[in-house]
C-alpha cells in the first residue's frame, strides 16, 4: 500500500495488519524478550527484542509511511533517536546547527560523549553567508529544527539542503513540533528526519519515545544498528500505544491547529499582550515561507505579554485549565515560562539579546473548547496588575 491513500487512510492502515490467529483487528503487544529458533542462528524474523521487535516493525513502517520515507527506526526517546544519528559522525567531524536548538539537543552535542568527539557550532541559519562560511570549512551534517522552539522561527528546508548538499554535507530536520501531518522534510530535500514521538506523535503526555526516518538504506542500517548496539530500544508496550495514538494523528493535528489559531488571533488584538508569535498569523515574519514547506501551522503559540518576569511567572501559575509544564504536543494544553524553564540556565543579557524576553510564554494548545482556554487566559491577566 504505498503513497496512493491520504494521511489519514496510511495512518489506520500501514503498519496496523490484522491478526492471524484469530483475526483481532488491533495486533497484539508482543510483550517478549526473545523468540524461539528452530535451529541455531535461524530466528524466523527476530531474535532479541533489543535488535526488533514486531511492535516496533509495525510502528516503523506506519512512521515511514507518514513522513514519505522508505525506512524509519524507533527509539525510546527523541534524544536517543538524536545521539544514534550522532554517533555514525567519526571523531572530528563537524554539525553545524541553529542558536536555538532544543536544549537536550545542545546538550547532548556540547556535554556528552557525543561532544567530545563531534565538533558542533551554532548560529543562525538563516544568514545565509555564515551557513555558507560553516559548510566550506567542512560538515558532515546540518541540523536544523523548523519551527524552532520557542520563538516558532522557520528555517527554509529546500533551501539549507541544496547548500548542504553542495557542499557534501547531509540536513537533519527535527520535526517535532510540526508533526508529520504538517510537514515532511525528506520532500524538500532533507536526507534524516527525527522526531520526538514524545510530543504530537503520542500526544497524550504518557510515552516518551522518539524516531527517525530517512530514504537512505545505509542510514536505516546505521540507525538499527545503533538501536541495537546502543540499547536505545524502547519497550513493545510503548510502541504498540504509539501506533494507537498515531490513528488519530491527524484529526488531533487540525483541532490543535483550529484551537492554536484561535487564540493566536484573539491575544494578538488584546491589551496586554505586545507580540503574538505563530507561524499562521500574517505578522509572522515567515508567514509566506510557511504556507510554502508546510501544509498547516501546528499548536503551538508564543506570546510576550507586556509584564515583567514576577507577574508573568504569577499568570501562567494561575491558569486553572492550561497546566504549567515541560514538554507539549498533548491533547491536554500546557504552558512553559522559558526564562525560568527552558532557558533558565542562558545569562539573562544574553536570553534577551535572542528575543527570550521575560514576559515571553509558550502555550502548547490542546483539544479542549477554545472559548474555555480564552475564558481561562483572560480571567487571569485581569488579575495581574501592571
Ligand atoms: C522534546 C524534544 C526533543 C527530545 O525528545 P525526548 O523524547 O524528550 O527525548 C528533541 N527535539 C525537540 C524539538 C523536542 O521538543
């Protein structure tokens, strides 16, 4: 069954075979560690869980399916699924990457064991002349995320990869935050895509889990290779409910999508708010390169509200719908701080100097009634007093 069936048509479809014992609809969680031989060294298909699993082939093949890639590997968390591409780069290779990558992204390129043998840089890949400056001084991979977290800066995919390629290095796209629903990378030319299933491919805040999805078959190798190599496995049971929660991939995607725009419009035109950061509102500064390389703008929406880092801190613990936590992507809408989350440890000249002014919030919005999400944000900034 490849790419003739929509989103919706693959996601119940491929990937998700029908028993045959007894016919059940949904397949069973292979809940083994390991698989009788017949004869020595001759699994029938696999041999120990960390190596595969048919929870995760099934998984696999609906994840490839979804992003238009011919091979994709599970992993047990999005990270895992980062420090697996990672680990093919031989000591001294270079990545060039973006200012505001996800943190554990950053960390695990600067901190680990990972940056003691790969050399990484950050900038802004949008000017045009350090990315072109970065790569003739040699690269092996490019790794960018698109929209960036949590100022929801787009970068131009084709066009990063054609440098990318011109220049023998490889693009990495972490996807996370549009979900494969809104875009796909590998069409516009990337050669990775990685995602944290974690956040809008789980979607309900209970598994954290990760993948990456490629057209090269020498990638797919290296990846199951590191899986196994690694014990970057995630357990059955988390695959098989990622593969449920992956059928209602897209309706989930256009509610927070409706709901995301929603809010978008109303804070945009309210009091205290200065700026409205969502890649679906007009003002957005890439608006147009969005309606280009994506097919929607996804849920999630930065504000910077015209209040300092105590009332901004007092609103959003206030809120009594719109939990403040990590993490987003959940059917349930969630609110993160950076100055005094994400981007607690960044000196604060230097978070402002990149936009990540005090009053700034993201809202990971969810699937409740948008007017009860309104009714809960405004209820409150009436409260905080300027
Ligand atoms: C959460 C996240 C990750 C890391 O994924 P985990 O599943 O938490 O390991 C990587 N990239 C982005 C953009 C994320 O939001």
């Amino acid at each position: 069954m490849p790419d003739k069936f929509g989103f919706s048509t693959k996601a119940l479809h491929i990937g998700q075979p029908v028993e045959k014992e007894f016919n059940s609809v949904v397949p069973p969680i292979y809940m083994t560690t390991t698989y009788k031989q017949d004869s020595p060294g001759e699994p029938k298909s696999y041999d120990y869980t960390r190596a595969g699993n048919p929870n995760f082939g099934f998984l696999e093949e609906t994840l490839a399916s979804l992003e238009q890639a011919n091979y994709a590997t599970i992993f047990n968390s999005g990270l895992s699924a980062a420090t697996s591409i990672l680990s093919k780069l031989q000591p001294g290779e270079r990545v060039i990457s973006i200012d505001d990558v996800y943190g554990g992204t950053f960390r695990l390129m600067k901190n680990t064991f990972i940056g003691h043998h790969v050399e990484s840089v950050f900038g802004d890949i949008n000017n045009e002349e350090w990315l072109k400056n970065e790569l003739e001084k040699g690269a092996r991979l490019v790794w960018i995320e698109s929209p960036t977290n949590p100022l929801l800066t787009l970068a131009d995919i084709q066009k990063i990869a054609e440098l990318a390629h011109a220049h023998n290095a490889e693009l990495v796209v972490d996807n996370t935050f549009a979900s494969p629903y809104f875009q796909n990378p590998l069409l516009l030319g990337a050669d990775l895509v990685l995602h944290s299933s974690t956040k809008y491919i789980g979607g309900h805040s209970d598994i954290v889990g990760g993948c990456a999805a490629t057209n090269s078959k020498e990638w797919k190798e290296h990846l199951d290779y590191a899986r196994k190599a690694i014990g970057f496995n995630p357990s059955p049971f988390d695959a098989w409910l990622l593969s449920r929660s992956i059928k209602t991939l897209a309706v989930r995607m256009n509610k927070h999508q409706e709901n995301a725009l929603e809010l978008a419009k109303r804070l945009d035109s309210h009091p205290k708010v200065k700026t409205t950061i969502y890649p679906g509102l007009e003002s957005h500064p890439q608006h147009q390169l969005a309606q280009k390389q994506m097919s929607g703008y996804s849920g999630i929406v930065s504000v910077l509200f015209d209040l300092d880092l105590e009332q901004t801190k007092k609103l959003i613990s206030s809120f009594k719908l719109i939990k403040l936590a990590e993490s987003l992507g959940a059917v349930e809408s969630l609110v993160c701080h950076p100055a005094s989350m994400t981007h607690a440890s960044i000196p604060r000249e230097l978070r402002i100097a990149h936009g990540l002014e005090d009053g700034l919030i993201r809202i990971s919005v969810g699937l409740e009634d948008v007017e009860d999400l309104w009714i809960d944000i405004t209820s409150v900034l009436g409260t905080v007093e300027k």
